[in-house]
C-alpha cells in the first residue's frame, strides 16, 4: 500500500500572508493541527500549532489579552513557519512514511508531486491505515498462532485447514519474533471457540482467539 491510499487531499492550506490569528482560528474550525503554507500550489512550509504556542508571548508577560491579540494578528504566518519541511511522493510505500517520520520525530508529512502539494499524510492516518489493514473495522475473529518451526508452506498450510472449513481470511499479519514466528489472521467470522477448536486439532498452537469490533 502507498501514501496516496490513505493520504488527505481535502487540503486546508494558508498563504505565508495570513495573519496567525486566522491561522488559530482555521485550525479550530476544522480540527486539525497543522497548515501547509502554499504560494499557489508550491509547499513553501508548514504552520503547527507548536510553532505557534512558542511564538506566544510567555505567561508571565504583562501583555493583555488585547494585545496579545493585536499581535497575533499583525504578525504573518511565514515570520514564524517551519521553512525545512520534510515532505513524501504519493507512490511511496506507507511503511517508508512511516520510517520517515519516526526518523524525523515529525507527525505529518505533506505529500508533494511533480513540485506541487497533492495531498497530507499525519499520525492519525497511519493509524487508521493500521486498522484497516488489520482488518479491525471488518469485524470477525482474530486469531494468533505460534509457529515455532517457520517453514515454507506454513501459511498455504494454515489457510487450506480454514478453506476446508468454509471460513474466510480477511487479513494476515507475520510477526517474526526471536524464539518463534506468529501468524495472526482476521478470520471472518465471530465463533472464536470454533476457529481456535479447529486449528487445534490440526496441530496448530494458538496463542488467541478474540472477536474484534463486535
């Protein structure tokens, strides 16, 4: 899967003239965090609202709330942006902008194509990428097993039992761990007793079998 599977592209951009008064209020208004900066349709930077808490003056100011009004809205977005933004390509794999911003401790990446903003990936999509991989949302059971002799064909092994008995996979995740691998798969359908039953009879150790999302 890519960035662009789960990137936004309903973008709520500023130019680097807006005053950050309406920079505050945008952000309330549609519930996000950040803003690109854009001149046309060119990232130039990006607006968060850390960036703008420490541009705040410091509590124990004597300003009044007035004032501090007053200079928030005489002073522009681009005095005080993030101008080094770190950016991705839609094609990219979702797990390279994963290690990006794990890499850069940032929690979005705009998304930029041919030299222009075409979308934004933040933190709460990669969450939501993680549940709809995971088959979360699909419901079903999601069952573990612990496969202490990883071998070619364990999978083809795995999902010829669950195809004889009529239940469906959903998704597969592999983990492989230091002293044995384990497979969890989202199995479509909510009788976890009944899965966990029939891969134990197979030889299979299972480790779990819950409902998700009931």
């Amino acid at each position: 899967m890519s960035v662009k599977d789960f990137m936004s592209t309903n973008l709520i951009t500023v130019s680097p003239t807006t005053p950050i008064f309406d920079a505050v209020d945008l952000m309330k208004q549609h519930k996000i965090h950040r803003l690109p900066v854009v001149e046309g349709t060119t990232l130039i930077g990006l607006i968060t609202e850390g960036v703008i808490q420490e541009a705040l003056p410091s509590k124990a100011t004597s300003l009044s709330v007035y004032e501090v009004n007053y200079l928030l809205n005489k002073t522009s977005v681009k005095e005080i942006m993030i101008k080094k933004v770190e950016t991705i390509g839609p094609d990219a794999l979702l797990e390279d902008g994963i290690a990006q911003m794990r890499q850069n401790n940032v929690g979005v990446l705009p998304v930029i194509e041919e030299g222009k903003l075409v979308g934004i990936i933040t933190n709460n999509d990669i969450f939501d990428a993680f549940l709809k991989i995971t088959g979360y949302y699909a419901g079903g059971t999601r069952v573990s097993l612990a496969v202490a002799n990883d071998h070619p064909g364990v999978l083809a092994d795995i999902t010829r039992v669950l195809a004889q008995k009529q239940l469906s996979i959903l998704t597969v995740v592999v983990d492989r761990q230091n002293a044995q691998t384990v497979v969890e798969l989202q199995i479509e359908t909510k009788e976890a007793q009944l899965v966990k039953d029939i891969l134990s009879d197979a030889g299979f150790t299972v480790i779990s079998a819950v409902v998700t999302n009931p």
